[in-house]
C-alpha cells in the first residue's frame, strides 16, 4: 500500500463486525453530520460467529482486514485506526445515581461532570458485583445518562451553568469479558488499532431515534442474524437495554430443515419469499421448485416466534407497548415480520416501521443510499465517534493517546498498564546477567548492570502502581530497561600485556576470547592438555570478589574498563584481601524481617527490588496490587533506607 495516503484524524472508520457479515464504513463530518464516503460488505465464508459472540477469531479477523482493503482502495488511503461495537450476548444493565455537593456555587465544568457520571457508574457497578454469579467478569461498554439534576431542578446539561448541587442517573451496560476481548483479538487480527468501543444497540439508536426524537417513548429492536438488542427512550433519555438470542437465523435453520439445503442456499431463499416460485438445490444435489406461498407457510410458526420474543423483551422493558417501534438490522426486512411485531404488541402497524428514515438527521451521502434499516448498527457507530456520542468520560491517556479501557470496578494504574499490553517486565526491569570465572583457582565474579528503573507518573506526578485512576488522568509510562549482562575477555583479565601461557578451560586459546560462565583460567602452564584429554575436574574454588567488585563494573558502552590481574599462584596458597562488606540494608516487608546484602556496585536498593520477594506472582496478576512504604504510597523507583517498613499486597488485603 506504499503510495497512499494515511487516515487522518477527521477520517471515520466504523466496522460491523455481525453474526452473518462485516460491513464496513468511512466517512468524516460535515456540518455536524456524518459525510458517508465508502461502504463494503462482506458475508463470512462459514459461520465464524454463533449468536453474535466471535467463535473463529482468525475468520473473523481474514474477512475483517478484506472490507478494509476494499475500503483502502476506493479511498486510496491506509486505513488503522477503526471504531467498533460489542454485541448484546450476555448483556447486563443497572442503573446508577450519584450526587456531588460543591463547597459553594460554581460554574460547572466538564471535569465536574465527568466525576459526577464516574460516580454513578461506579454503583451501577456495585449494583453488578453483587448480582454477578461465580468469578465472571464483566466489562463496561457503556452507558447512557437517564437524568441531571442541578439544585434539584431537571436538566437536560449540566455544562456551564452555575449551581452546588449536581446529581446524575446513568443506564450503564456490561458485557463478559470474553465478549470483548474476542472483539479486540479480532482488530488486533486485523492489523486495526481500536479508537472507540460502545454497544451495538446504543450504537444502532444514535442513528435511527437521534437526540431530538427521545421526548417520545420509543423503542428500537435491531434484529441481526444471531440477536436481536432493543433499547428503550422516553421523555428525552434512553432508560433500558435488552438482547434475545432469537433473530434472522430461527428462519434460516427453519428453511434448512424443511427443504435440506445448505445454510447459504437458505440465507438465498429467505430474502426471495415474495417470489412465486422459488428454486434452489439442495444438500443431495437435485435442484427443486417449490411456490413461494408455500415456503411462507413452512417458516409462519418460526417467524411467529421471533415476533413474540422480541414483542415480550419490549413490552418487559418497556413496561408495555412503545408509543412506536422501529425495526432494524437484516432480520428486520423478512417478509411479514414487521406486520407480526405489530400484532403482538397490540400496536397499529403504522407505529411499527422499518428503520432508516431519520437516518439523514445525523448521516448522508452524495453516492448511497442509506434507508436500508441494515445499516443502523455500522452507521451508529461512526455517527456515534464522529459526533461524539459516545459516552467517554472514562476516557484516560496513555502516554498522549486514549488508552484502551476495560472497566470493571475501579481501576488501578496497575491495571491500566496491563490492559494495554505492558508486562511485569516493563515494570520492573532486570539487572544483567553476572559472569562467574576462575582464574588460578580464585571465583572472579562480574556483574551485569542493573536495570534502568521505569518513569511512572499520573498527571506529572510520581506515583504508585496501585494509585486509583479517574476520569480525564493522563499516565506517562517510561518501561524499564534490562541491563546489560556482564561480558569480559580473558584479555580483560589477564591484562593487554600478558605474555606468558595459559589454557582456558584445558586448551589454547586467544586472549580475545569472550568469556562464559563457569569458564577456567589457568596461567604459568608450560604445555596445554592433549586434544584428546578430559581436564581434571578442578576443586571447588573458594569464591573470592576481585577488587573490581568495590567499584561499579561498567558495560560494553561503559568506556574503559578495569582490568583485574590474577596473582600469581604461590606453592603456599594465597589469597587477595577482602574489602570490608559494605552494611547490610534492614527493612521490614510485610511484617517480617528482611536483610539485603549491599549491592557490589555499591548502588542504593529500590522498592522495584522487593517485587520479587513479595510472593505475588507478577506475570499472572488478576487485580491490583498496592505498595506502601513506612504507610505512604510507593513509586517502584522509590530509594529505600534502613528500617524502612514496607508493605507489598493485593489492593484491598489486609
């Protein structure tokens, strides 16, 4: 794709990513609407996704990067940074109020506002937790505000005004964690980045019952291939969000079962009901003629029951018949469907119709047309990012960029970093290997350099791993640097002016050779040993620290380095002074006694140095973990001192 040019940041792509097929759409705003530019649609080669949850994550991903290279191509430009939905399986709603009293009356600003949504969120979140069965974990993916209050006066914003007391009521919806991390795999699969994520019928509603229609109460059931979300508004808000299982794939088993045809030729089949004769081959290769009136009747019952699941879940969320319903999604244009709804819930049939008409309030296009009620979910979703529907007072930067955002509860600094690829690794960093030689009997041992510590600060400021993230923070993230494993020659040992014998290891050998563990010096030999002899094993050496050892040891790109000459082996055994070891560093971590031997490079000791020796696995960490020191909050590049009393746990433990 050399030659193209690159997405700019006013360029929105939106992908579908559906049961039955990916559709995809570029566009950029106009006028406070969405321009379309390019549309592609791609049905999957086999059935990739069952009930909307992504099964074959490479199939998804092939079929995903197509729509996008055919999107690439019309618009001849790199396309890497895409908006997307979750779909409703396994949905879970809960609402949520918060209240937030200023010290006197101010002018509200968006931070306040953002507090105020987090607030509310966080016990829709509690209201979960306690609801939740076993360990499943569920995600946020979004959530739509039901009402304000200022001076408990309703608003319909709360932006600029001036008042004390502000109070929120949230509809925060949440999927399984699987649900969504599929859905990323699946970008990832792609060669996408993720630039926004929200719900498929929070999404679908943006674009077919836009802002100014919601003083109504209407309701919108998106009818896919595997599921059908509805979603609820009333007196200016949406209030509810639900999902059935049933959708356009109940017909299409049906079609398959009465005529044994394959799923393809069924899906065929389904979109030519209104024909008079209707001809296919099936699974036996014969081809047959069947009338149109009589595969209607075949599917009637299963058609019948898609129609009074959906009528059930909106009249349960509802509370009753909607004052007019909308039907989208490709399970809505099945034959007779519309009219079914209609009847189930009581309603004329000129308050059910097909989504798409108030699609130009919020898109259009000079080369589509867009009223097919197909299109609501990926239109939804580029109106949604485009228009800034999407409700984002989560959002948190990562070193200057929106950072990917699992939400479950409150979030860590920790956690965060986790959720964006960083690994205990990059957090702590690791000292170099040390190199470990024998040089006329005496344990020469060099070490590597230490790690280059990370930079981790929230909002210019060092902090903790276990600090609590908010709204609106921005975390810088330096990663750790390995050091550099100790490397020596035996010219480095020996000195540049050697120029007696010596075997490395029983043979010749060049003073330029690079040393490895465990290797043997032996000088003042007169021969070396045959080829064909084993060197003896030699004695245990007694481990002896050169003099080097009092000093820092420099690396490869540490400039000069020490040279260190071994003493001549004297028929009495002798052996070089030992320096004086430096004191011991005492501390306390976790309640229990630690001493820490001096470091030979004569470096200070970090609290990154006990991670280790907490018993917290950090490469499997499944929550947050919280560093204290002498009671206050840690920074893993925090110097620690004698008697320091330290403490390294799960959040939350006691």
């Amino acid at each position: 794709m050399a030659g193209k040019n690159q997405q700019d940041a006013g360029l929105i792509f939106a992908l579908d990513i559906g049961t039955r097929s990916i559709i995809g759409v570029v566009g950029r705003v106009v006028d406070e609407r969405l321009q379309v530019l390019a549309i592609e649609k791609e049905e999957h080669g086999k059935r990739a996704m069952m009930d909307g949850q992504i099964e074959d994550i490479a199939q998804v991903a092939k079929v995903a990067r197509r729509v996008t290279q055919r999107l690439e191509q019309r618009l001849d430009c790199v396309l890497e940074r895409v908006c997307v939905a979750a779909a409703g399986r396994a949905l879970r709603t809960e609402s949520g109020h918060h209240r937030l009293e200023l010290p006197q009356v101010a002018r509200i600003s968006s931070d306040m506002i953002s507090r105020l949504e987090s607030g509310a969120v966080t016990e829709a979140e509690a209201l979960l937790s306690q609801g939740q069965e076993g360990q499943r974990r569920f995600y946020l993916v979004g959530y739509t505000v039901s009402s304000y209050q200022l001076d408990h006066y309703p608003m319909t914003t709360l932006r600029d005004h001036n008042g004390q007391i502000l109070e929120a009521s949230v509809v925060a919806t949440f999927l399984p964690s699987e649900v969504v991390e599929s859905l990323y795999a699946v970008m990832e699969g792609a060669g996408l980045e993720v630039a926004s994520l929200t719900l498929e019928p929070i999404a679908a509603l943006n674009a077919a019952i836009p802002a100014d229609l919601r003083l109504l109460n209407l309701v919108l059931a998106d009818i896919g291939a595997g599921t059908s979300d509805i979603a609820v508004c009333r007196e200016g808000a949406v209030v509810g969000y639900t999902m059935a299982t049933v959708a356009g794939d109940e017909i299409t088993e049906e079609l398959m079962r009465r005529y044994l045809v394959p799923f393809a030729t069924a899906e065929r089949m389904k979109t030519q009901l209104q024909e008079d004769v209707i001809t296919y081959r099936d699974v036996l290769g014969l081809e047959q003629s069947v009338p149109g009136a009589q595969v209607r009747e075949e599917i009637s019952q299963s058609a019948q029951n898609l129609a009074n699941e959906i009528a059930q879940r909106v009249s349960d969320l509802n509370g009753g018949s909607p004052s007019a319903l909308f039907l989208a999604g490709g399970g809505s244009k099945l034959l007779g469907l519309r009219e079914l709804v209609a009847a189930a819930l009581n309603m004329d049939e000129k308050r059910v119709a097909l989504a798409g008409n108030n699609y130009e309030i919020s898109a259009f296009s000079d080369d589509y047309d867009l009223e097919d009620p197909e299109l609501a979910t990926p239109l939804g979703i580029a109106v949604s990012a485009g228009l800034g529907l999407i409700s984002d007072s989560y959002r948190i930067l990562l070193n200057g960029q929106p950072a990917k955002l699992f939400r479950s509860g409150s979030l860590t600094v920790l956690d965060l970093l986790m959720m964006n690829g960083y690994t205990s690794a990059d957090l702590l960093g690791r000292t170099g290997k040390s190199l470990s030689v024998t040089v006329d009997g005496q344990r020469m041992v060099f070490r590597g350099q230490p790690a280059t510590p990370c930079v981790l600060t929230l909002n210019g400021q060092e902090t903790a791993p276990s600090a609590v993230v908010y709204a609106g923070d921005e975390i810088e993230f330096t990663p750790a640097v390995w050091g550099e494993s100790a490397r020596r020659t035996v010219r480095d040992l020996l000195g540049g002016d050697f120029e007696g014998n010596f075997t490395l290891n029983g043979r010749l050998a060049a003073l330029d050779t690079q040393l490895n563990t465990g290797d043997q010096i032996e000088t003042g030999v007169t021969l070396p040993l045959a080829e064909e002899e084993e060197p003896e094993a030699p004695e245990e050496p007694e481990e002896i620290q050169p003099d080097v050892e009092e000093r820092p040891v420099p690396g490869p790109a540490g400039g000069a380095e020490p040279v260190v000459k071994p003493e001549p082996v004297a028929p009495a055994a002798h052996q070089r002074p030992v320096a004086p070891a430096p004191v011991m560093l005492r501390l306390t971590l976790n309640g229990q006694p630690l001493e820490l031997p001096a470091k030979a490079e004569g470096g200070p000791y970090y609290l990154m140095d006990l991670l280790d020796r907490s018993g917290i696995d950090f490469n499997k960490l499944d929550r947050g973990v919280e560093l204290l020191v002498n009671g206050t909050d840690g920074a893993f590049t925090q110097e620690l001192r004698q008697h320091d009393q330290i403490v390294i746990r799960y959040a939350g433990s006691e």
